[in-house]
C-alpha cells in the first residue's frame, strides 16, 4: 500500500551546499501550501538564505510530495499544479492515482496534471477486495444464464484477466495499456 499524502502538509527542509559542505545543516521547513507557484516558493528560499550570494538549494528532507517531484537539487516544475490535483481527490482515488504513477505508466513530473489525470481515469477501473471480486462484477455484467454462473471459475478467469489485461495493486485495478 502507498503512504497516504496529505497535500496541504506538503513540506520541503530547505538548506544550502555551501553550508552543508561547511559542516551545517542550518535550513528550515517550508510549507508549500505557503506558497502559490515554484517562483514564489524559491523566493522564500532565497530569503531564507540571503546570508548567500547566489544559494544553490539542498532540499535535505521532504514530506506529503509524491515520489519523482522533488529530490535534493531539484524541484518540479509543475509540483504546485499536481499538489492541487491531488488534494481535490478523495484519498482512495488518490492512493490509485499514485499507484498508478508509480508503477511506470507516467512521470509526474514530465507530464501536464490534466492529461496525466484523463489517462489515469481512462484506465482505472475501481477498487476491489481482490482480483477474483472483480472477475466475478466482470461476469455478473455478462450475458450468462443464472445457472451457468453458479458454474464459473472465478479464480482461473481472474488469473486469466490479470496475465494481459488487466493489474491491480492494493485492491486497485487498472487497463494494462
């Protein structure tokens, strides 16, 4: 299961190379949602470190930003865009959104959010107890005289569904596209 991201807790732990190469960790926590865009976020940077004339950040720890936007020297650019994005989804849609990110079918960071958004929804198929609980919706949808359903292999057709495709992670279930 993928750690649950409180957007509005997004925080970076904001120091300096320079400094840390001379032995300090001195730096602060800077809270995004402190802030309405990346420019606006580095200018409080810059002021946290003004004692510097041109500050190369370490961005030393982080918490609640979703892995691939951030790393020690760099920050997204479109970071804010996938914060807001995330925290209008309800923590389920979240989790699969995430999972989904995750497991290669996008980059975060590379892509606009709304278009990463429209390809997450077109191939996220809902939540389910396990693969099995999603063969047998598949075939409760199908066009099968009841006594004939009381003979299905729910287990083999799920291990059919989910060898191409479809995958699941968590309860997930998605398109294998």
């Amino acid at each position: 299961m993928i750690q649950q991201i409180n957007t509005s807790e997004a925080s970076v732990y904001v120091g300096t190379y320079a400094k840390y190469n001379n032995g300090s960790i001195f730096g602060e926590w800077l809270k995004l949602s402190d802030y309405a865009d990346k420019k606006e976020f580095y200018t409080a940077c810059k002021e946290l470190h003004r004692d510097e004339t041109d500050p190369e950040f370490m961005f030393q720890d982080f918490e609640n930003i979703p892995k691939g936007l951030i790393d020690e020297s760099w920050i997204s650019n479109n970071i804010f865009e996938v914060l807001e994005a995330l925290e209008d989804m309800d923590e389920s849609r979240q989790e699969a959104f995430l999972i989904w990110c995750n497991n290669g079918h996008q980059k975060l960071s590379e892509r606009d959010i709304d278009d990463l958004i429209s390809n997450f929804e077109d191939d996220y198929l809902g939540e389910y107890e396990d693969e099995e609980d999603f063969a047998f919706e598949l075939v409760a949808e199908m066009d099968l005289p009841e006594f004939a359903k009381t003979y299905f292999d729910y287990k083999a057709y799920a291990h059919d569904l989910f060898c191409g495709d479809y995958w699941s992670d968590s309860g997930h279930v998605f398109y294998n596209s």
